[in-house]
C-alpha cells in the first residue's frame, strides 16, 4: 500500500462526513456514511467494495447507501480548490514544524485539514458529537454483521473489537478541543511510523494549527456549502 493509499485510509473526518446527513433519522444510513473509513482504521488491509450491491434487508441497504454517499462527499472534497489549496498551505507551514520527523508533510497537510474541519464543525454548533453517537448506538450489531458479510468480508474480529473500542471511547469528544488536534495527528502518523514526532514536534504542530484554524474559521463553511450543492444537482 502506497503513501498516497495510506493517507486516505488513515482518514479521520468522521464528523464532516455526518455533516451531510445531520438531518437523517436512519442509523444504518449514518454509519454507512463513516463505515469506509471506519474498517480502514481497525484493519487497512480491509478492501471492500459494495457500491453495486442490493440486499433484501432495507437496513442492509441503508448502509450501502451511506457507504456510496461517502465515497460521493470524498471524490467533491478531495477535488474541492478549497482542499488543494489548503491542504497544501498547511504542508508548507508543517514542514519547518517537522524537521527530522519521517512523516511525510503532504500527509500531515491533508490529515490536519480534515481534523481542523471537524473541530470547526463541532466549536462552531453545526452539528454535536451526541447525535452522531447516538445513531452508532441506534445500529444493531446483526444488521452490520450481515452487511460486512454480504459485502465479502470473511474475517469481522478485528473490525467489531475496533469499533466496539470506537463507541466506548466516543474519543471524537476531543475534537472539540483545539489543543487535542495535534494529539489526535500523532495517534494517526503512529499507524504508518513508529515515532512520528518529539514533544518538540508536537508543540510546535499545534502551534501552526491553533493559528490555521483562526485562518479558516471565517470561510471554513465554503466547502460544505460547495459539496452540498454538487450532491443536489445529481
């Protein structure tokens, strides 16, 4: 798995990804809009592809719905001028931020975005992690056995005890907190490298990303506004 592969899979944007949905009553559909990156987390090598399928179960459907409007809402983001443009702002001001780290600083440019997103979303009341919560609680364990295995997964173990740990922790409680998004960057890039950053690194991460995310907060809701727009006209 390349760099590039990686980085989409270590996603954690969960929250803007419910953004889209904030006003849906359907649990299955909510954790269908978060169910890719959710099983890139517990096991990367995971590799599904639903799109197509059609279950007699309408939960089970519900859930392949919400997985295709993922995949929707990332192809519009990730090819937003507002991403492009930001993603790299933010590499170049990681990159002295970094120095002597062997993390990639096009990876932290994309990753840190989408955290500062979800911070956004959550400080300024666009949405609340209880509700997202709440439809995770909402889903039986049965319903996403079934799709899992109706999409060709053989071996769930490692999802199910990611996800079990997932709700448990409800870490996207955090995300609210400015300071915790440098925190959040670091458990990610230990994925991929053993000892991504010193507490030296760390602090000076967080300093650049207190201060983007004051850049952002005027316009941040530009690209939701864009995206949202682009789901309407299909």
């Amino acid at each position: 798995m390349g760099l590039k592969d990686q980085c989409r899979g270590a996603t954690m944007n969960f929250l803007s990804h419910f953004y889209f949905d904030r006003e849906s009553d359907n649990c299955y559909h909510i954790l269908g809009t978060i169910l890719p990156d959710l099983l890139k987390n517990a096991d990367k090598t995971i590799v599904l592809h639903p799109e197509k399928l059609h279950h007699t179960d309408d939960a089970v459907n519900s859930l392949i719905k919400g997985w295709n409007k993922h995949l929707e809402v990332d192809r519009y983001f990730h090819s937003a001028d507002f991403f492009l443009h930001h993603s790299h702002e933010l590499k170049k001001l990681l990159l002295p931020a970094i120095e002597g780290s062997p993390v990639k600083p096009f990876f932290l440019g994309h990753i840190a975005l989408e955290l500062i997103l979800d911070n956004l979303l959550l400080t300024t009341q666009k949405i609340t992690v209880d509700d997202f919560y709440d439809h995770l609680d909402g889903c039986e364990i049965m319903v996403i056995d079934e799709f899992l295995t109706f999409a060709g997964l053989k071996d769930n173990t490692r999802f199910f005890k990611f996800y079990e740990e997932f709700k448990k922790h409800r870490y996207l409680y955090t995300y609210a907190e400015t300071q915790q998004i440098a925190y959040a960057l670091k458990r990610i890039c230990m994925r991929i490298w053993k000892d991504p950053f010193t507490p030296q690194h760390e602090a000076a991460i967080n300093k650049v990303l207190v201060s983007y995310r004051e850049t952002l907060m005027s316009n941040y809701m530009s690209v939701f506004e864009e995206i949202e727009g682009k789901l309407k006209e299909e």
